[in-house]
C-alpha cells in the first residue's frame, strides 16, 4: 500500500489514527498499541500475504536470540551474538545476494542457479533493524523487549517498509503512553498532518516531475549529448531526493498523528559542502547504522588508528552500504565511489589541506554525489559507463533534440513544479527545520490545506508511482 494511494490516505489511516484514539481514551495504551500492530501487519501483507510468514519468523526468530543472549555468560554471550549477526545476514543474503553471487562464479559452478526469491518487502530495513537491537542488548543499552512490545517495534507501519531505520531504545519507551495521554494533542495531530502533506507533495509533485526528464534520459543514453545527459543525471539526483525525502516525511508524519516520533531522514543534504558533510544530511538512519554498526567495529578488528585504517574501514563500511540496497553491480560501485571520497574528504581534513571557498566546496560535493547517483541509478555497470561518457560527449554537446521530445511531454505543472523543486532543493527550508518551527495557525491550515487538494487533484489525473526505494 503506497502512502500516496487514495487506499491509505482515504481508508486505511484514518481508520487505524481514529480507532487508536478512541482505544486510548476507552481502553488504555496497550489496547492502541494492539491494533497498531493489528493494522501494521495488515499494511505489510495488503500486496501479498506470503510476506506476512517471512517477517512474523524473523520476529520471533530474534526475540528469542535476544532473551536468550541477555541472560547468557561471556564467552557464550559473544557467540551467540556472532550466531546471531550470521544468521540474519545469511536470512538477508538468501532472498537478495545467492544467485547473484553464484552468477559472478557461473564458470566455475557450471552454471548452477538457485530458483529466484522475491524478496519481502523491506527486509532489507527490518533486517539492519534487529540487527542493532541485538547489538544493543548484547552491549545491555537496553533489556529485551517483550514480544508484544518487540514485534510493534519491528512491524510498525509507517517504516518497516522502507525505513527510516530505527533503534529499540528510542521508540520502544514510547509504546507505554501511546498516542499521549488523553489521546494525540491537537498540535501533535496538527504537525503530523503538516509533515505528510510537505512528503505527498514532494513525492506526487516534485519527483514525479523530475522522474519524467530523469526516465527518458537514462533510457537513451547511447543517443545524448552533453548537456542532456548532464540534466537526465541531475533530474535523477533531484528525483530521488524528493522520492525518498518525501516518503521520509510522509512516514514521520503518519507516526507523529499516532503519538510516536520517528527519526528524521534528511536535511537538506543537496546543500552540503563535503561528502562528510552530505552523508549526516542524506538517509542519516542510514549513515548512523554504518557509522556505529560497520565502520566502528572494522576499525576496532584493525587494532591500529590511524589515517590508512580510517580510510580502509570507511571504504569496506560504505561498499557493505551500497551493496546492501541489492544485487547489483552499480550498487557495489555507489558504495566505492562514496567511500573513496569518504577517504579523500578525511585526508583533506586530517592533513590541514588548503579550505576551498565555499561555492567551490559544493560544486565539487554535488559533482561527485551526482556521479555516484547517476551510477545508482544505471541498470548495470556498462549503462553507467555509456551514461558517463555521454556527459563528456564532445560531438554535438549541445544538441538537446532528446531533451525537447521529453520536455514537450510535460504538462505546464510539470515545468512548474521543475522551477519549484529547483528552488526547493537549494534553497528553501528543510522539513525538519519546518517542522519544529510549525505552529497551528489558520495561515497554516490553509496552506496544508491547499496542498493537499493540488496533490489530491494531480494524484486523479496522473498514475500513482511507486516509491523508489521499495524495491530495496
């Protein structure tokens, strides 16, 4: 079910927010809590119940590893948190990376394939997730959690499917007063609201807008100039940031109406002036688990800090990250070229290298996000290749006959919308900023108000679009 859907935003929610309210003033917070989770698992398997088993099974599989590795005694403790790590990963690695590997050895194996596995859906974030539940209790950051309280945590809807990740200790102590204590406050509900009508907009507006030039490029990247493979490569990068911020939003919103705060996702990363900088502003649930769950701990099996050791653990941690989003090539190389600037950025700073101007800075941070996103974004390793080359194509750079037949399929919203995400993403507010400084006011009120009927009106006459990162 797409948070854009008439599905949810019709029925689903506000069926689900209603009969929390109404159960938490009548029954108290664990009857809320109870069909929170009732509606989550329904939201999980309303496109296919089969995902249903897959998830209920790594619930209890974990919630049992994690009773079981609270109460054991060192050594045994550290092995069962190593049979642990090992078996959610090889869980994760059954549905995503089997075959993918197998083909890489394919001469060697003779060809052996394994049936392909649909992966469920968003196992890859309910997966990291346990994983930094387990660490946690190993580390006694927090006890282990009931069932009860530990399958709502994992299950609940507006992020099991595609984050933003959380951790136990910050949401779990929630659940004991769910939806606050005389029901969601009014401003609670008020600001929700105002972070899930700024995510539908950035999702149904903005980046479909922008996928519209973005598709069509990548699409024909034997055929572009220059310059057109330059703007398909930059409508991607803006695509995929609306895309993913606005699901962010949305999700943030959609638990903030239930009386829980999610982690925020993005802050205004396009902005940044170092991929340091970048990487604490884009998909940071993300970069906090590979910076607490992946490059402290290779750091720690090096034995030795120092700069070649940061580095080398920056780019094993990060090529872990790209791969983690499928399997695919494209996304080992994202990963790489991250972590090689990851590195770059670091020595730059470690060694008092000369500091750029500040426009300099960013234009050289946006280029290299850019690259890494255009290679994201390429169907294999060959097509980001032809996509790169088609940047620097010198014969005829400035032909734009493909971006004009794209062009002239875009409504005057379209175009519109193309000037304003523009605007947006450079320079406007973040939403997190524009969340904390929200106030209900009737200014406020219409504002929410009008967007959600250009949105509504937009979503009758256009197909409702998938978001990106479901299929990770």
């Amino acid at each position: 079910m797409l948070f854009n859907s008439s599905e949810y935003m019709a029925m689903f929610f506000p069926v689900v927010l209603v009969g929390c309210l109404l159960l938490r003033k009548h029954a108290g917070p664990k009857a809320a809590q109870a069909w929170i989770l009732a509606a989550s698992l329904f939201f999980y398997t309303w496109n296919k119940s089969a995902y249903l088993p897959c998830l209920a099974g790594s619930i209890l599989v974990n919630w049992l590893l994690a009773r079981t590795l609270s109460a054991a005694a060192q050594p045994a403790r550290k092995r069962l948190l190593q049979l642990s790590l090992v078996l959610n990963i090889t869980y994760l690695c059954l549905f995503k990376y089997v075959n993918f590997f197998l083909t890489g050895f394919g001469s060697l194996l003779h060809g052996f394939h394994l049936p392909d596995l649909e992966f469920p859906l968003g196992i890859s974030f309910f997966t990291l997730m346990q994983i930094m539940y387990l660490v946690d209790v190993y580390e006694q950051l927090l006890p282990p959690l009931n069932l009860f309280d530990y399958s709502t945590f994992v299950s609940f809807f507006p992020y099991v499917i595609s984050g933003p990740i959380a951790r136990a200790k910050r949401i779990k102590h929630q659940f004991g007063d769910f939806g606050g204590k005389d029901g969601a406050p009014a401003e609670l509900l008020a600001r929700g609201l105002f972070l899930f009508t700024i995510g539908l907009f950035k999702k149904v507006l903005l980046a479909d807008a922008f996928a519209k030039l973005a598709n069509p490029g990548f699409a024909a990247a034997d055929h572009l100039s220059a310059i057109e493979a330059i703007v398909a490569s930059l409508a991607y990068t803006l695509q995929i940031y609306f895309d993913f911020s606005g699901y962010s939003d949305m999700a943030i919103g959609s638990a903030l109406m239930l009386g829980i705060e999610i982690p925020r996702n993005f802050d205004a990363p396009l902005r940044s002036k170092s991929i340091i900088e970048f990487w604490t502003r884009w998909h940071i649930s993300l970069s906090q688990f590979i910076t607490t769950y992946l490059y402290t701990p290779i750091m720690k099996s090096l034995r030795r800090i120092s700069l070649f050791t940061s580095a080398l653990a920056t780019l094993i941690a990060m090529t872990i990250a790209g791969l983690w989003h499928g399997p695919a090539w494209t996304f080992v190389l994202y990963g790489v070229i991250f972590g090689l600037a990851l590195a770059i950025n670091q020595y730059w700073r470690k060694k008092n290298m000369p500091v750029l101007p500040g426009f300099v800075s960013w234009m050289l941070t946006f280029a290299v996000v850019n690259i890494a996103l255009l290679v994201f974004r390429s169907e294999n390793v060959p097509a980001a290749v032809h996509m790169l080359a088609a940047m620097f194509n010198l014969h005829h750079p400035l032909e734009v006959a493909t971006l004009c037949a794209a062009m002239a399929n875009l409504t005057l919203v379209n175009r519109l919308m193309l000037l304003l995400g523009t605007g947006v993403a450079f320079f406007g507010k973040s939403s997190d900023v524009l969340s904390r400084e929200f106030k209900p006011s009737l200014a406020n009120a219409i504002g929410v108000g009008a967007a959600l009927v250009a949105s509504g009106l937009f979503m009758c006459f256009n197909t409702s679009q998938s978001f990106l990162y479901f299929q990770f």
